[in-house]
C-alpha cells in the first residue's frame, strides 16, 4: 500500500496539502502519515490533527500521526519523517503567510534534499477552487533521460487515477553543457528539434498512452514556458525532475525546479533523481504497477 506524508499546522494554507494529497491518493486506500513540528501545550493542534485522522479513516486509509517537538528546520523535519518508514510521496503547500511551522521556505529546501520519494507542492490559491482532482498532468522534459524519468511518474498516476498526460519543452536558443554527466543532451534549439523529440518519447510509450505535446518557443525563461503551457491546457499538475547542483552551476531542470517550487499557480511535483538508484523515486508501491 502506498505511503504518502501530509504536514499540517495552524495556517489557513495548510488545508491546500489537504486537497492535493486527496487528489492523489484517489478513490484506493492508502497509509497516511500526518505531522506537525513545534510545541502544543493546549492541544490544540493534536485535536486538529485527530480530526483530520478520522476523517481519512472514514475515506479507507490507514493513519498515523506524529508529533514532532525538535528544534529541526522544517525541511529536516520532513526529510526525516520521509525516510523512516519510507514514503511514496511528500505532499506540502506553498505556504502565503508563513506563520506556522511550515515557513515559506520549506517547499525550496526539501526540494534541494536527496529524498528518496517526490515532493508535490501546492499553492494556496487551489484551495479557492474546490474539488482539486488530477485529470490532467504536464511533463516537463528537456532532452535529458534523468527528466524522462518524470513519464515513468506521471504514467504511474495516470492510470491510477485515469488522467491524461503531455510531455512539453521549451526551445533553448543557448543549451548549456550536458546535465546527465555521462550523455550529452540533444540540442533542441529549435521548434523542429523540440518536436521530433517529443515523437521520439511518444513512440517509446505508444504501448501505454497517446500522450499531448506541446512545445514552447517564445524566448522567455524556461520556468515561465513551463507553468504558461500548463495554464493553457489547464492541467492540473506540474512533474519534472530536479537535478540538482553542481557547484555554483545549475544544470538541467534542476535550474527551474526551485523556481517553479516558488511561484507556480498550478500544483507540481518535482522528483531529485539519487545517484544510486534506476529508480529515482524510490522503490516504493506509488511506482509498482497496477
């Protein structure tokens, strides 16, 4: 069963990671893992949370909750709670205010962490449109097989969820040196470049889905096309995959993802390849087929 962290504290905002980590989970069980860092003394936030708990168990999913009083950063805090026991997936809100536990820089952070499982990060404009549910994800890809990785995702939540998938670029006038250390990107610096690759991972799938395609060629920053292609075709998440860093350099979409992290309208979910796996996302049951 598949295992997803949900962090709660007192901030209006936080109800966002609510309705994202519902989207997600879908109509099928789940092992849900609530959390909250910081001292309670009236319990308040305990009673939240045991709300919160029987409402999921009501929906068929299997609760925990944790309280967390260590004086650890909120991206630490996560991290940890991540990798012991393993989760599928980490689902946090951008938070507007920042008052609580889960300042504004938590989602950035945990993004830069080598977690074992992907990060959806949610705004907290979403909450104003009730219902959230993912019936239509936006890959975003830059010729780099590390950022296919994010089709494999996207593909898994698909077909547990029925939603549609498209794969998109956006051409790069000036490609920077290769972000996959052992294989150079193609060079997609041009709308033509840009499609054919897009064909070329689409056959690769033809078994699977008919994936949509769009390609960006606008000349603006790489981060704007991105979130500007799903708002055109109204898509509900955002995947890619962040690289990192390397030194001072970012490289690959690891150079948008934080940036996208940071202001993105539409929910996304951003997944940190490891160096030691195939399987960037962990080995967890979100990625075993159904």
């Amino acid at each position: 069963m598949p295992k997803i962290l949900i962090p709660l504290d007192a901030d209006p905002a936080s109800m966002t990671t609510m309705a994202g980590a519902r989207a997600i989970m879908g109509n099928r069980p789940w092992t849900v893992r609530l959390i909250h860092s910081g001292a309670d003394p009236k319990r308040e936030m305990r009673a939240y949370l045991d709300d919160a708990a029987a409402r999921l168990q009501a929906e068929g999913h299997f609760v925990t909750i944790v309280m967390a009083e260590g004086p650890s950063d909120a991206a630490t805090t996560l991290q940890r709670a991540s990798i012991s026991p393993r989760m599928d997936i980490v689902v946090l809100t951008r938070q507007g205010s920042g008052n609580g536990w889960l300042d504004t820089k938590a989602p950035v952070e945990l993004v830069r962490r080598p977690l074992f499982c992907p990060v959806m990060i949610m705004p907290p404009e979403v909450a104003a449109a009730p219902g959230y549910k993912l019936g239509h994800i936006v890959v975003a890809l830059d010729g780099s097989t590390t950022a296919e990785l994010g089709v494999d995702l996207s593909l898994t939540l698909a077909e547990r969820l029925g939603a549609r998938i498209t794969v998109m670029t956006a051409v790069e006038r000036e490609r920077a040196a290769a972000a996959d250390g052992d294989k150079a990107l193609p060079a997609l610096t041009s709308a033509a470049d840009a499609a054919s690759y897009l064909d070329g991972v689409s056959q690769r799938y033809a078994d699977r889905v008919r994936f949509g395609q769009a390609v960006k060629d606008s000349g603006q920053e790489t981060s704007e096309a991105i979130v500007e292609a799903a708002l055109e075709r109204r898509a509900d998440l955002i995947i890619l995959t962040s690289q990192g860093t390397s030194g001072a350099r970012k490289e690959g979409l690891g150079r948008v993802a934080e940036t996208i992290a940071q202001t993105s309208s539409v929910p996304v979910m951003i997944a940190r390849p490891t160096p030691t796996s195939k399987v960037p996302f962990g080995r967890g049951a979100l990625l075993k087929k159904r």
